[in-house]
C-alpha cells in the first residue's frame, strides 16, 4: 500500500494525512514508549506479553495508559486487518502528549496515541542457513534500557556502526560484559547450553525472553541468565539473536574473528525449528 491507513488519537486515516503538533514531547524530547506486535497469518503472536510490556514501559515513565488491555489489542487488530498482507509488524507509539515546552511532566495532557503495521519479511532460509556478521561495540546508552523508549539515539548510532561496517547488527558490551544488540537481545551457547544476560536494567527484556525459556524447555536446552563476558562472547560455540523482526537468527562471525565452526550450530537449529512451531500455533 502507497499510503496505508494508521491509527492517530482515536481516527483511522491515511498515513500522509497524519499529522502531530510540533509541541508534542514525544517530538520535542522523545518522552514516549513504542511496542512492536508481530502478525503472522493475521493473527498477533504473543499480544499478550507485548501490551503487558507496553504497560511496564508506560508506568516506568509515568504516562497512565489512555487504554485498557483488551482496548489496545481490539486496536492491534483493527489497524492490521486494514493492511493487506497476511505477515506484519504493528508498531504503538504512545507520548505524553503535547504541552508547552518545560521538561517536567505537565499537568493535564492528553497522551498522543499512534500505531501503524507494515509487512514483516522475516529473513530468508539463504541467510540463515549461511548466518551473518555483527560487530562489537562499546554500549554507551542511558541505564535504563529496560524502558522501550522512543529516545532511541544510542541504538541509531549502533546500527548505523554495524551498518557501516557491512555487518547486520552491533554488539554492545558494558564494562566487558555482553549487554544486546542495538535492535535485538543477543544468547551465547557453550557445550550445548545457552546463556543470556540477566533481565536488568541494561537491557530491554525481549518477548523473545520468556519465549527462548519456553522453547529451551520444550527442547530440552539448558538455559541460564547470567552476566557474560566479552571473552566468553568470543569463544562461544554459537552466538544467537533474537527480536520480533530477526525471530531467530544465527550469528558466525563478530568483528574479524570466526564464532563456532563458522556455520549455524545445532542449538540455533533446534530453536529455530521450536519458533517455527510456537508460530502456527499461536
């Protein structure tokens, strides 16, 4: 669609026709949280856990949710059933909405609600079946990453560091321990056990989380959250990365140096294979 309809403060309309006050603090200051909710065959996977973060994210910055929880789902489906393709991304912005420019919160705003969806093309087989390069890079966002924040400049760097280096993702590491990626949380796997580091407030807690704990189970993977170092990054077996629009996504080579045998390991394989499933059956 050249200009698909989006969702703008209670009114479906057409995309370029959507318009916000200069005013509004999500413009001004980035004072605003986003939530991206994967469709497959027109059905939302994993909602639940999405608009669950969507509200932590929301009371973490003190913007009272202007929806309940079944309203903000009837408005995932309303603005994805007006997309024409089976497979999207539905994307929610919400900011505190528009006042006068002084950084405190003001009184008495109405948030700014936006959502919009686009078609998701989750990686090719040929990708993954070859795996991609990352680079490393010295994480050096705000401390409180947990926050699906739309201040996201720390992240646009990162991406455009990896971007620049023809690689797909940036690896960032805090004080010589793994954090995640600019756009995705990043696992390890040694001796056939995978690691992640723990849920703080260095990094944003992917849905994929609790899902790789499920998958992990399902398949019988040890799974473990620990702080990780750079070293340990390195010699790893196999590196993984995980978010809504990579879903699972092996990594074989960080900087200059080959991780693993160079090729997609078995846990990747058997990950994969478990989102695959958890996928169809929604």
């Amino acid at each position: 669609m050249d200009d698909p309809l989006v969702y703008l403060n209670g009114e479906m309309t057409p995309l370029s026709e959507a318009k916000i006050s200069v005013l509004d603090r999500g413009f001004i200051f980035g004072d605003g949280v986003y939530e991206v909710v994967p469709i497959y065959q027109r059905k939302a996977f994993r909602a639940e856990q999405h608009i669950a973060r969507l509200f932590r994210s929301l009371a973490a910055i003190e913007i009272d949710s202007p929806h309940t929880r079944e309203e903000w789902m009837a408005l995932v489906n309303q603005v994805s059933s007006a997309h024409p393709v089976e497979d999207q991304l539905v994307y929610i912005q919400v900011t505190r909405g528009v006042a006068k420019r002084l950084h405190a919160f003001p009184k008495d705003t109405t948030p700014t609600v936006f959502i919009m969806t686009s078609h998701h093309t989750p990686p090719s087989s040929e990708v993954r079946a070859k795996g991609v390069a990352c680079v490393s890079i010295e994480d050096k966002r705000w401390l409180r990453c947990e926050i699906k924040s739309i201040s996201l400049l720390g992240n646009v760097l990162a991406a455009q560091y990896a971007s620049e280096q023809s690689a797909v993702e940036s690896i960032q590491f805090r004080d010589g321990f793994l954090t995640e990626g600019a756009a995705c949380n990043v696992w390890i796997v040694k001796d056939g056990k995978l690691a992640g580091p723990p849920k703080d407030n260095l990094i944003l807690e992917g849905i994929r989380y609790g899902l790789m704990e499920e998958l992990c189970k399902a398949e019988g993977v040890p799974l473990e959250f620990r702080r990780i170092t750079r070293d340990e990054v390195f010699s790893a077996d196999e590196v993984i990365l995980s978010s809504a629009g990579k879903e699972v996504l092996p990594v074989v080579r960080i900087d200059e140096q080959t991780i693993g045998s160079g090729k997609p390991g078995a846990i990747f394989g058997k990950l994969y294979a478990a989102y695959q499933l958890a996928k169809a059956k929604k």
